[in-house]
C-alpha cells in the first residue's frame, strides 16, 4: 500500500511539473520581444540595380520587425537569383536599419512583380546579406556598318530611354516607328543585356531626333531597301513581260492627290497614312531618268509612258506594292581584249603581225580563232568575271598560242625567217611557240562600243609550230 502510494505521489508530482514548466514557456513566448525600425531613408543613388543572392527573403517591412509578412519565400528568392530574364533583375530605392543594427533595403524587380525589404548587411551603404549590386548592361563591340535602318517599322521593338527592364526608369522614346521608317540612323554605342545575352545597339536620328534611343540590334538593317515608309511611300517591282522580276525601288515621300491632279509636292498635303491616294506624284516621280536608275546593271528598259505603267501609277494609294512592266535593251555585241600579267607589267595579247612603233615581241603575238557565237546582252546590263571565262571556255578559247618564233645565239627571240635564227644539226631552224591558258575574266557592263577583258597568265613556252583551232566564224578578240 505504501509503496502504491509514494508511487502515486510522484507521478503527480511529475505532472505538477510539466504542467507548471509548460506555464513558464508559454508566458516567455508571449512576451517575446521584436525589433523596431529606424525611419525611412531613400537611397541617393537612382541608379541602384541589385540582384538578389537567394540567401534572404524579402518581406513587407524588415524581416524582425512585428508584423512583417513574407512577400517573396527564400525559395522564390533563390530562383530570381538564378534567374536570366532582366525583368527579374532589382532595383533598391530605400533603407530602414533596426534597433539591433541590421541594414534592410527597399527593393522592387524591373517588372514590379516583387516588392519589399530584404536583408543588407550590418553597414547602412553597402550592399551585403541577401543583395549585391550588379550591371545591367554589358559593353559590347559595335558593328562595321553604322547606317541603319528600321527593318520592320511597327509598334514592336521601338527605341527606348535605355533596353526594357536595364533600368526602371526606362521608357519608350517612340510607340510607333512607321512614320520614320525611311529615316537613316547612326549606331553611337552597343551593349548587351547582362542576363539574357542580347546586343542592342543606341541610334541617333538625325531628321527626328525625338526618336533616337537603345533599340534591338535585331531590328535595325543597314539595307537600304527597307527605308519605306508605308504612310508616305509605294513599293515598286519592275518585272519583264514574261514575269519574271528584274528589281525593286521605291517612290519615296509622295503628296496625296489634289484637285489640279499636280501632284507636286507640298508639305501641306503631303500624305501621312496608310492607303492615301497618290498617283499623280507617283507618275511625276517615276520619270524614265528614275527608272534607268533603278534598273542599272539589269539590261532592262523602263518607260513611263507605257499604258499598263501610268495605270498602275496612278492607282497608286501609300503602302501599295505596284508592278511596273520593263523591256529588254537593245543587244550589243562586245570584243574581248586579252592580256598577260607578270608580276605588275601588264602586257595585251595582240593579233599575229601587228607592230607599233617600238614593235610587239613574237611571243606576244597571238593567233586568235574565230569563234562560233559572240559575246553578247542586252545594252546596260552587267555581267560578271565568270560569265566572260565561261564563255571563252565553252568556245574553246581558253588556250591561245602566240606566233612562232625562233631565238638566235643570245636567246634573244627573232623571226624564223631571220639569218640570225639558230638551226639544229639538219640546217632547219628551231621554232618555239607560247600557250597561254585562261586565268580569269573581268566584270563589266555591256555597252555599243565596250569591250570585255580576259587575263591568260599562264605562259609555257613549247619547241614546234603552233596550231590554232577555229570554230567559227565570230571574230571576239581585239
């Protein structure tokens, strides 16, 4: 009974005590105590971009403070840290410190997603803990061709205060770049996102100044083709009477049609949206001067008098693409001149017994063949190095050999004919020849009077008498 008893005692007395130590916690957590923060401070710098390290979470006021509410989870934290979007980049604009010392920072991501205090350190000024300064650009090189062009004017990447989410201030300079769509821009400075990795280029507009700012490097061309404005220009395609497309151009900053069917240009009228009617500027314009231009190295013939062209013309509304029908030139036929070179003497090739007055050496004498087609197209149009080999290779005229000759006991080259000549031990003279082989052509433009070059720099000196292979009836070279 006793021992039951004591037994009893002290399991009560064991619960009396956990009961009273559970009293003695529970009053000490009521009363514990918080931190308090100092005033608000705003940061000095505008320019503080932060990132965070994922070590800290960010809260609605300093993380120690009663009441403070996470608004951004460690968890969440570590991911913005790692992340490469620059809208996830931050940007601190304030600071509290605590009574204990602790230096907490205002901070808000380019895209304003989170916004909150985050742990800085014990040093009000320098960013440690949970933030570190960063860059949000990157210098980069710039780019060979610094005239540009907007590629696609439009509403999408348009110039900006600096590239979207670099700074928070950042802003469009233009919401639209369609009305400066011709405007020639200068490249002054690159960089890249120091996230993402993409270049963006700083681009002065000259005519519009309103308008320069960092832009995608994406979005700019140094074609100047693309230099359209779809409020105030037409595109113009000049295609052959078989369809085929020969070029392009475009009637820049055209007047919209008036009564008096002018169409000269007055700042007043001039059009400024998309599908104004324009057609007698555009008939003005599109001159036969402007045509030739435009169609310079083709061979093809424009006129603006031809019936189906003034219709198109003067249909013309902004932002149109029109057709504009072109003709063949005239045919002409051109000579080819044939030259050696060794080192930088350049010597031409010329026909068998011609002498000026100093005399032309045998060996630069040629036989040239006749040919059974000409060298030929279209007056005005260009053709390349390869067409003019390619065409002395198809008529097998890629080898020329020179006149024969002899050489006399100096080496010195002279007419078979000549007593001088060296004979071999039957008493007939020794007779050489030079082959000259095709190297390259030289690009031109065909013309009434022209004449292509060809260079055969390939000399090889043969013993015996050439011969020459004609295969026509077409003299080419001279």
């Amino acid at each position: 009974m006793r021992s039951s008893f004591a037994k009893s005692i002290y399991v009560g007395a064991a619960v009396l005590g956990l009961a009273g130590l559970s009293a003695v916690t529970t009053t000490t957590a009521s009363a514990k105590s918080y931190a308090t923060a100092g005033a608000y401070t705003a940061l000095a710098d505008k320019s503080q971009n932060v990132t965070v390290t994922g070590t800290n979470a960010i809260y609605s006021k300093p993380g120690t403070v009663k009441g403070a509410k996470v608004v951004a989870s460690k968890k969440t934290v570590a991911k913005l840290a790692a992340s490469k979007k620059s809208s996830d980049t931050f940007y601190a604009y304030g600071t509290k410190t605590t009574n204990r010392g602790s230096v907490y920072y205002k901070i808000v991501t380019m895209n304003k997603k989170y916004r909150g205090y985050i742990y800085g350190g014990k040093t009000a000024g320098t960013f440690a803990g949970g933030i570190k300064t960063t860059e949000t650009m990157t210098k980069a090189t710039m780019p060979k061709e610094t005239t540009v062009y907007f590629a696609n004017p439009g509403t999408t990447n348009v110039t900006w205060t600096a590239p979207k989410n670099t700074d928070i201030n950042a802003k469009k300079n233009v919401v639209n770049t369609t009305p400066f769509a011709g405007d020639k821009l200068t490249i002054t400075d690159a960089a890249t996102k120091t996230k993402e990795g993409s270049l963006y280029y700083y681009v002065k507009d000259a005519t519009h100044p309103s308008v320069s700012g960092w832009i995608y490097s994406g979005a700019v061309t140094s074609d100047s083709s693309v230099a359209y404005n779809q409020a105030t220009d037409v595109k113009v395609n000049f295609v052959s009477p078989e369809g085929t497309a020969v070029a392009s151009s475009t009637l820049q900053k055209l007047t919209e049609n008036n009564a008096a069917n002018t169409g000269i240009s007055n700042p007043a009228v001039a059009a400024n949206a998309k599908g104004t009617q324009v057609g007698f500027d555009a008939k003005n314009k599109a001159t036969n001067a402007w045509g030739k231009a435009a169609l310079t190295g083709t061979g093809y013939v424009y006129s603006s008098e031809t019936a189906s062209n003034l219709s198109a013309l003067l249909g013309a509304k902004t932002g149109d693409t029109i057709t504009l029908t072109v003709t063949k030139g005239t045919q002409v036929v051109q000579g080819i001149s044939a030259y050696y070179q060794k080192g930088t003497k350049v010597t031409p090739l010329v026909a068998k017994g011609t002498k000026d007055a100093n005399g032309v050496a045998l060996n630069y004498q040629v036989t040239f063949p006749t040919l059974g087609a000409a060298f030929a197209g279209s007056e005005g149009a260009t053709y390349t190095a390869t067409d003019v080999q390619s065409f002395l290779t198809t008529n097998k005229a890629d080898t020329l050999n020179s006149a024969d000759y002899a050489k006399d006991d100096k080496g010195n080259l002279v007419d078979p004919s000549d007593s001088k000549a060296v004979k071999d031990s039957d008493g007939k003279v020794v007779v050489y020849h030079t082959t000259y082989t095709l190297t390259s052509g030289v690009a031109g433009t065909y013309t009434a009077s022209g004449k292509a070059s060809a260079f055969y720099n390939t000399a090889k000196e043969v013993k015996g008498s050439a011969t020459t292979t004609n295969t026509g009836a077409v003299s080419v070279f001279g």
